[in-house]
C-alpha cells in the first residue's frame, strides 16, 4: 500500500511515522521547505491533559462582551462576510451547552492523555531533544467563575490518576518564586504536578528525521493544487505544478488548509482557521523566568520555557484566512508575558509569530475514513494539536492498516457530521 500524507506538521509527520512502522509505502507532501512551519512551529508548547473545548457554557456571554475589544482573550469579527465563519459559528455555540461540553472534554481529555504518553514514548525511544519541561503547570485565577472551573479541572484531573492541587493567593509566590511580584493581581491558582511543555517544532523536526530513516520520503515546497477522485475513490494528488502523484490511500493532514484541499473532493470540512499569537523572548542574562509552565486563565495566555528562551502563546481570533497580526493583539501577548515576568527576558529582542489552529466546532480532531473512499482526515486538533498529534498518528495509522485502534476511535470519526460519513457499502 502506498499512501500520501498531506501535510508535514506535528499531525501530519505523526501519521506518516505510525503509517511506516506498520509497514505502509509513505509520502509526505509538504508545502514549506521543511517539517513543521506552519502551526506546528511556535505554538504555546504545553502538552496538556485535562484541557475542555473552546466551546464552553460561559464563553457565548463572554463573546458578547468582549466584540469591538481589540485584545479580547477571543475575539469574533462578527461582522465580516465570510459565511463559513457563520456556519462554523452556529455549531460553535450548539456545542456551548454544559451536557455537550461535559462530553466533548471527556472525549479530548481521552486522545490527550493517549497522546501525551505516545509523545514521551516516542521521545525517549527516538532521543528527540524538544526541550521538553516536566516541572508542572501553575494555572492563574482571577475570578470566582475560574476557581469553581478550575475545582472541576482538578477533579477531572485527579479522576485520571493525576496530581492537582487547588491554591490561594498565598501559594502562588511559593509555587513559582518568579510570580512573586505578580501574584497579587490573581485569586488563587491550580497546580498540575504533571503538567508538561516541549518544542512542537523541535519535536516535529526530530520525528521527521526519524521517519525519513524508516524509509518515509518526503517532498517538501511541494504544494498540492487538488485532490485527485475517480469514481467516489481518492487516486491522490495533483501538484501545483501538475504532476500527479498516485497512492492507494491519502491522509488530509494540512491543519487549517485541510479545508481547501477537501473541497478539491467536493467535501465541506467543519473546520475553521483560529489565529493565535506567541512571542519568544531570550533568557539570556536574566534571573527572572519562571520553572514552571504558567497559564493565565483570564487573559487566555500560556507561558513556557524553551530552554534560554521563554514563550507567551493564545488567544483566538476568528477572522478568516489572513495570518497578518494586528499590533494591539500582539503588544498584548508580549505585555501579559512582561507583566507576568517582569525580569524574565531580553523584551527588546522579542520574535512576534501568528498561527491557524485548525479549529472544529466541538473541539474534537477529525480522524477517520470519509465518504470519499481512501480518503482519510487527521485534522481539526485546535488549540491542543501539539498534545493529539502523536496519539492521531498511531490512531489514524490503526484504523487504515485495520490493526486493533488504541483507543476508541468513535469520538474522533469525521461521520458524526453526516454529510462526512462514509457510505458503508462502497467501502
Ligand atoms: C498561538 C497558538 C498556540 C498554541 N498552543 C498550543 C499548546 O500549547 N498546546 C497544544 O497542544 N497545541 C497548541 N496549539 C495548537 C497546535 O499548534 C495545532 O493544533 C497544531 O500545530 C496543528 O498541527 P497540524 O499538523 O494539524 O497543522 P500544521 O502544523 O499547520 O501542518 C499542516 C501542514 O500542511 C501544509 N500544507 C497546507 N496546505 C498544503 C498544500 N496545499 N500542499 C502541501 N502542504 C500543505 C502546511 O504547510 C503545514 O506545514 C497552538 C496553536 C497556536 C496558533
């Protein structure tokens, strides 16, 4: 069997491993010049496990609060004429209710936990250096709301076999000494032992190079124009430069442009692009940065340390295609993190970045067969594409070698949109 990854970020480079180590023939075809440029390159680096969906009860009130501010933790450009924001939107806020939140992160928290164990597997195995932290995660709170969601996070958490614990105001500095100054501006914060980052980047770059050990060709600057169907069936791809390349089967791993290149096969994918920002500062020099991995719950803003590099990462804009910052959304990530950290980094030397998380309306991954036969999707990972992308591999390689899946792929398969669902008996 010879089958096509589209697409060489964390999700894409994951399957193509998993595809290889049970045996399948494997292309990468990958638009950047190299593994993990896109969204995969500078996101925040946590690798969480008992993060909900976006689609939470109190966000549709949030939202209308926050519409017109510029820096609002998620911003919805409401009125932009892009009928598939709108659409995207209706299910968005379908899933908003606490019956489906309650559901959708139960079913994330499973593939996270799956996948995070999957990652450090393959990193020990693999001597992957994605300078990987396992100090913890300090989750700040502000308001009453957020220590009564963090309560339930902690019991999800320690329902799953892992350590957290709820903390005032007090406990903050003695937790993360480099929050002293900071501390008092927060209600209290929940402290996961487990809590862990990596280099997504890193990372990807690593197992790609693995992989190409294995036996995984890659073609990178290599953009694929259209998906090439005969007969209900995918037969592969067509470049942009109109060379085909045929394959028995072919996995949509593109993130965000997954949905373009679906549309190719007359299928509307029920993903839409949430910028991000980050900014990266170097430690060089300063005594300041945190050991920790710090969340500040209100601002929706995730902290890490790379190494001599420390990451502010977050926020949602939902506002099309366009990766252009905007100045205010990104003066805010580099202010939160300099609030946070007021001697953590050389602030003058920071790298701003935007990203597309392939965000779908429940905040579940789309992995699994299509309606178009051989065609399969490893896409729509979100804000937590980083933390899935390993454990998608080894579930997108299960399903199409017919291996026994690692977990229950059902939560992930793209069919509970209908118009996605395979016709059985064609298959
Ligand atoms: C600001 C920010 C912070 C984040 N923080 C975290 C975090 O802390 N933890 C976490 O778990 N996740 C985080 N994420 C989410 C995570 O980064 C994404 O979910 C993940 O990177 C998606 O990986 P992917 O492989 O699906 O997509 P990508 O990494 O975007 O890979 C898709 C690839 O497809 C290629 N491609 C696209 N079109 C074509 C084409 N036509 N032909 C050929 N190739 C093509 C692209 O070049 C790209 O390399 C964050 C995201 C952002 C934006």
């Amino acid at each position: 069997m010879h089958a096509l990854v589209l697409g060489a970020g964390i999700v894409g480079v994951s399957a193509a491993w998993f595809l290889r180590e049970a045996g399948v023939e494997v292309t990468v075809v990958e638009a950047r010049d190299g593994p993990g440029l896109e969204t995969s390159f500078a996101n925040g680096g946590h690798i969480s496990v008992a993060s909900g969906p976006w689609a939470a009860p109190d966000v549709p009130g949030k939202l209308l609060r926050w519409i017109g501010r510029e820096d609002a933790p998620l911003l919805l450009r409401p009125f932009r004429w892009d009928p598939a924001l709108w659409r995207w939107g209706v299910r968005f806020l379908a899933n908003c209710t606490p019956r489906a939140f309650a559901a959708n992160a139960a079913a994330i928290g499973e593939l996270c936990r799956f996948s995070a164990a999957e990652t450090a597997r393959l990193r020990a195995r693999l001597a992957i250096d994605d300078q990987n932290s396992t100090a913890g995660t300090l989750t700040l709170l502000t308001t009453p709301a957020e220590m009564a969601a963090a309560e339930a996070k902690a019991r999800r958490l320690s329902e799953a076999g892992f350590a957290a614990e709820l903390l005032d105001r007090s406990g903050i500095a003695s937790a993360e000494p480099a929050l002293a100054e900071a501390a008092s501006r927060y209600a209290g914060a929940l402290f996961a032992k487990e809590g862990e980052t990596g280099d997504a980047h890193r990372f990807t770059a690593g197992l790609a190079h693995a992989a190409a050990a294995l036996g995984v060709t890659f073609r990178y600057g290599t953009r694929v124009a259209r998906l090439a169907v005969a007969r209900g069936a995918a037969t592969g791809v067509v470049l942009e430069t109109g060379e085909t390349i045929a394959a028995d089967q072919v996995v949509l791993a593109a993130g965000p442009w997954s949905v373009q290149l679906a549309a190719t096969a007359g299928l509307a994918l029920p993903v839409y692009p949430g910028k991000g920002y980050s900014a990266t500062v170097p430690i060089a020099g300063r005594n300041g940065a945190p050991r920790l991995a710090v969340v500040d719950e209100h601002a929706k803003i995730y902290v890490a340390r790379f190494g001599e590099r420390l990451r502010a990462a977050g926020t949602l804009e939902l506002a099309g295609w366009d990766k252009t910052p905007s100045p205010v959304r990104a003066a805010a990530t580099l202010g939160a993190l300099r609030r946070l950290f007021p001697e953590g980094g050389d602030y003058a030397r920071a790298e701003h970045w935007t990203g597309l998380r392939p965000m779908s309306p429940d905040g579940r991954p789309l992995i699994g067969p299509t309606r178009v036969r051989n065609l399969w999707l490893d896409t729509g990972h979100g804000p937590l594409g980083w933390t899935m992308g390993a454990g998608s591999g080894r579930l997108i390689a299960a399903l199409m070698t017919g291996a026994a899946p690692p977990l229950d792929p059902a939560p992930y398969a793209p069919g509970r949109f209908r118009w996605l669902e395979p016709r059985e008996s064609l298959r």
